[in-house]
C-alpha cells in the first residue's frame, strides 16, 4: 500500500454513505469479533468519514477509542478492504466534537466524590463461592506461605505488608484462599467492607462507570472499602486506562491504611506491560508464590473433597488406592484433579458401585491422556521465542512488529492446538490479550499453514520439540 491510490473515498458522489457502509460492515464484525465484545466496544462507534485511506470514527469516550484501536484496528481495517472501501488508518474522533487524535487516558482526573453518592453495598460485587473457605482448604508445602499470609490478614489483625500479592499457576488455590480471606472477615468483622472481584469485573465497571459519567461514584465506591482483593490482576496488563485507575485506587487505599489483597498467575515482575511504577508498588507489600502442589498436598486435596462428598452421599464407594493412583497421574493443576473426582463420584452413585481402578482409569481416559501431555503455554512461548531467536518478553509483550506478531501468532496457535486453556486463557497469558486477538492469531496461522511452508515447516519443528 504505497501511496493511497487505491483507497476508497466515500463521501460526496458515491450512492452509499458511511451509514451505509458502516452498517454493513458492522453486520461483518458482529460475527467476527462475538456478540459480546461487539456490544462493548463496536457498537457505540459510528463511521464519521472515510476520506484519503482514513476512516474517522466516532468515539464516546477517549478510552473506548484508545481501547478499540489497540485491539480492534486490524479487525475493522480487514472488513473495510472487503466491503471495497480500504483504508490504511484509522482515527477515533470524539462524538460531537473537532476532529483530533484521541488522547490516551481518560481515568486520570480526579476529585473528591460528590457528598450525595452512596457506595453501594460491598457485597455486591461479591459472588464468593460458599466452599471456597479456610476449613476446606488442605495446606501443604507449596501453599503454607500463602495460607498463613492470607489467615493473617483474615484475623484482621494490622499485618505490616501491603499488598498481599499471591502468584502461581491454574488451579493452585489462589481464589479459593482469596475467597476465604472475605468469608472469615465476613464473619468476624461484618462491619467492614471488603470488595472482592475479578480485574476483569473492575475493568467492566470503570469503562461503564466512564460511558455513563459516574466516575465519582465509581472512585467513591473503590476508595470506601476496608479490604480491597482483586483477582487475577494480570488482566489489566496493557490496559492503559484501567491500569492508570487501578493504581489510583490503590494508592488512595494504601495511604487510607486499608489491606489490598492481589492475585495474578506470575509475579509483577513477569507481567509484561506492566507499567513500572506498578510493579514497583506492587513488589512493595509481601509477594508469595503459590507453587504446584505436590504428591501429599494433592491426596489430601482429594480426601478432603471425598470427605465432603461422603458427607451428602453416605453410599459412596470408591476402593483402596483409587485415590493415590489420581494424584500420581493428575499432576496438572487442582482444579483437574477435583474436576476427576467429582466425575467419579458421579458415576459411582449413578451406577451405585464401588469405584474400583478400573472404572477409575475408563472413566477417566481423556483427563489421563491430557495430563500425560503436559505442555505448557510457557513452554509454548520459551520454545517459539528460542526458534525465532526473539526475547520472551518481546513474544509476550505488546510490540507490534511483525518481527514478533508472527511468532506470537505461532505461539498462540500452539497453546490452542496443544493445550486445552480456552482463548481467554490463552489471552491472559500473552500479556493480557483480548481473547478476540488470539482468535485471530489462531486464524491467521491456520490460513498461512496452506500456503506458507516456511511456516509449515516452523510448526512442525515446533510441534515435535514440545511434544518430545
Ligand atoms: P486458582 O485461582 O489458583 O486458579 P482456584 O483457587 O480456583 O485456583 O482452585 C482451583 C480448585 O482447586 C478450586 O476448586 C479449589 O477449591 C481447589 N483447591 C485449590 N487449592 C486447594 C487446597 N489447598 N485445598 C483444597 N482445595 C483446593
Ligand atoms: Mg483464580
């Protein structure tokens, strides 16, 4: 694309205009980028001008323009190409105002909360799961760190670190224990007010709270609590606005005093696009990792839910050694393992027998075979990084050359075809992408395979290197 000869110019003289076109294309995307996100970020965009290659769009916000370009460019420039109308650039114009790049962060202005807003009630926020509790949650070496840190914190004594940040891999107990930590406040401190949610559910309330102009509500709420614990914070990596307001939030708590309780699955350090005044206020509390549980901790993770199961099915019959085989081979996370059991159980009542070995090994087939497979997306991204002689950060991180892209994509292929993460998932872990964008990835190298053996060939090396 050289000079811009070729771009389409809808406006005067063409018999559609960008209405027109926009819906079309709209139709297009919709499919493309799922219902979901379609409604959250394409939806409030309408198609201003298409003039010289640019397409200006109208923004409601800055930041739901910032956020459309980073994760949506490429989507919307394709669907423009193929509705005949191509463009080499995108601009996010705000609505009802002079054309002008948009300006990144729209969460940075700040100012005392209005006297009339009332926080809402904390436990709205909060879907804590009523097994997720101290009592039910087995400790062992890899996790006793974590658990007395989080019991400290729950007993609501003054801790002396802040955050509490608590990292490892799926399904080692870090949302349970964080869980726990609301339960037991809840139960001998009702008074405070402890928020607990996902980062993803703080990123849906900030940009709602920016589209419908309640950002002093939505600090208010934030800046009111006692105990703030926000899950899986390796989401808002790269998410420049909530990122800058989720650092607001906290500062404002830790001056207050109050306890900020964290989770993400690597340490600060190893999320990239992290800002990093972030990660040095992060590092600046107690940092625990929650390592993969061994031999011990999962039988007594599977004891301690057979207990529990017994508890409402007193008939539940499962033999000697049915146990200790399931935590010699389900090696992968926790929540595997008491995903297998559960099935089990489940059979054993339905078919009213004892669970022998057996049974165990039929009904479990393909949680034994997938866990006989044990690749990783680290390993994943370690072996693409070491092919393509590029830095593990660069594959993760936000760069957008294509020097790194194409091997991102090669990776993310991977992790989908040879893991069983779902694209969100897979997401998370490449620096908190969109799921969207992995999709695309995805298609992206399953269209190059055909045509490209460089490609082919790569894939291939790869698949055999990992596999071995
Ligand atoms: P994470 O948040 O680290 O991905 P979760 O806290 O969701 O993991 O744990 C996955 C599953 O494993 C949950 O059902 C949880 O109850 C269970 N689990 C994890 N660790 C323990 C433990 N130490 N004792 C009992 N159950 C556990
Ligand atoms: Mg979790």
């Amino acid at each position: 694309m050289a000079d811009g000869a070729g771009f389409g110019t809808i406006h005067a003289g063409t018999d559609e205009g960008p209405e027109a076109l926009w819906s079309r294309c709209r139709a297009t995307l919709k499919e493309r980028v799922g219902a979901g996100s379609f409604q959250s970020w394409i939806s409030p965009l309408r198609l201003a001008s298409l003039e010289d290659g640019v397409a200006t769009l109208t923004v409601p916000t800055a930041f739901l323009g910032s956020y459309v370009a980073r994760n949506f460019q490429d989507a919307i420039l394709t669907v423009l190409a193929e509705a005949g109308t191509p463009a080499s650039r995108l601009i996010f114009a705000p609505q009802g105002r002079v054309l002008s790049p948009a300006p990144a962060a729209a969460g940075a202005s700040m100012g005392a909360p209005a006297p009339s807003a009332q926080p809402e009630p904390a436990e709205e926020a909060m879907r804590l799961d009523p097994r997720l509790t101290f009592d039910r949650f087995v400790v062992g070496k890899s996790n006793e760190l974590a658990y007395a840190a989080a019991r400290r914190i729950a007993e609501g004594n003054a801790v002396g670190f802040n955050p509490l940040f608590l990292h490892g891999g799926v399904g080692l107990g870090k949302t349970h224990l964080m869980q726990a930590i609301a339960h037991e406040m809840r139960a001998r401190r009702p008074e405070a007010r402890v928020l607990y949610l996902s980062a993803e559910q703080f990123m849906i309330r900030f940009v709602t709270a920016l589209r419908d102009r309640k950002m002093m509500d939505f600090k208010q709420v934030f800046r009111a609590v006692d105990v703030l614990m926000v899950d899986d914070i390796q989401f808002i990596a790269g998410k420049d606005s909530t990122q800058e307001e989720f650092f607001h939030t906290f500062n404002a708590l830790v001056d207050q005093g109050k306890q900020i309780v964290l989770t993400a699955d690597r340490s600060p350090v190893e999320i990239a696009a992290l800002e990093e005044r972030v990660t040095s206020r992060l590092q600046s509390g107690l940092v625990v990792q929650v390592n993969p549980a061994d031999y011990e901790l999962r039988l007594g993770v599977l004891q301690s839910k057979l207990a529990a199961a017994r508890a409402t099915d007193p008939n539940l019959r499962i033999a000697d050694g049915v146990l200790d085989f399931l935590a010699a081979r389900v090696t992968s996370n926790l929540r595997v393992l008491e995903g297998a059991l559960t099935r089990l159980c489940a059979q054993a009542s339905l078919v009213g027998r004892e669970v022998t070995l057996d049974l165990a090994r039929d009904c479990l087939g393909d949680v034994l075979r997938a866990s006989d497979r044990k690749v990783s997306i680290e390993e994943i991204q370690r072996k693409v990084a070491e092919h393509y002689h590029i830095r593990l950060a660069d594959l993760i991180g936000p760069k957008r050359l294509r020097s790194f892209a194409r091997p991102r994509q090669v990776a993310m292929y991977l992790s989908k075809t040879m893991t069983s993460r779902s694209l969100p998932d897979i997401g998370r872990r490449f620096g908190g992408r969109d799921h969207t964008t992995v999709m695309h990835g995805v298609r992206k190298i399953e269209e190059l395979m055909g045509v490209d053996s460089q490609i082919a060939d790569d894939l291939d090396l790869l698949r055999r290197a990992l596999e071995s």
